[in-house]
C-alpha cells in the first residue's frame, strides 16, 4: 500500500493546520542538523578505523649496547589476508 502524491499533500496540509509553519519549519531544521551530525560522526568513525588499521602495533622493544632501538612488530588480521 503506497501514497499517492494526492494523499501526501492533504497529509501535508492537515500537518500544517495542527502544528503550524513555524513549528514544522523547526522540526524539519532538526532532523536534517541531526542526519548530517549523524553522517559525520560515521565517516569520522571510518576514517579514524580506516587509519588505525593501517598502523602497525609495537608490540616489544628493546635497547641494544650503542643505543639502537630494536621493535618487534605485530602484524594485523587485515594484512594478513592481503598478502595471502
């Protein structure tokens, strides 16, 4: 069962006697400032995993005699599989 472009507009309008322009010109700025807060807040989550995961963790170090510094490092899951 879908909508017709009849009934959205008499949906439409019925929401505007109730609540008024004002009131659903707000309620329309903050649900878009809350998708695009949303849709930030994910890509920043991408990005930061997207980062972390191309970082090699130190798993141990050592310090030789003439003060070189030795590091054993651990590879990830993910580059594993890339190599393979």
């Amino acid at each position: 069962m879908s909508l017709s472009p009849m009934q959205l507009l008499i949906i439409l309008g019925i929401a505007l006697l109730i609540f008024g322009t004002s009131k659903l010109k707000n309620a329309g700025k903050d649900l878009g400032g809350a998708v695009k807060g949303f849709k930030d807040a994910v890509k920043d989550e991408e990005e930061a995993h997207a980062k972390a995961k191309n970082q090699p963790k130190v798993i141990d170090h050592e310090t030789s005699e003439n003060s070189e510094v030795k590091v054993t490092v651990e590879k990830t899951k993910a580059e594993d599989t890339h190599q393979s």
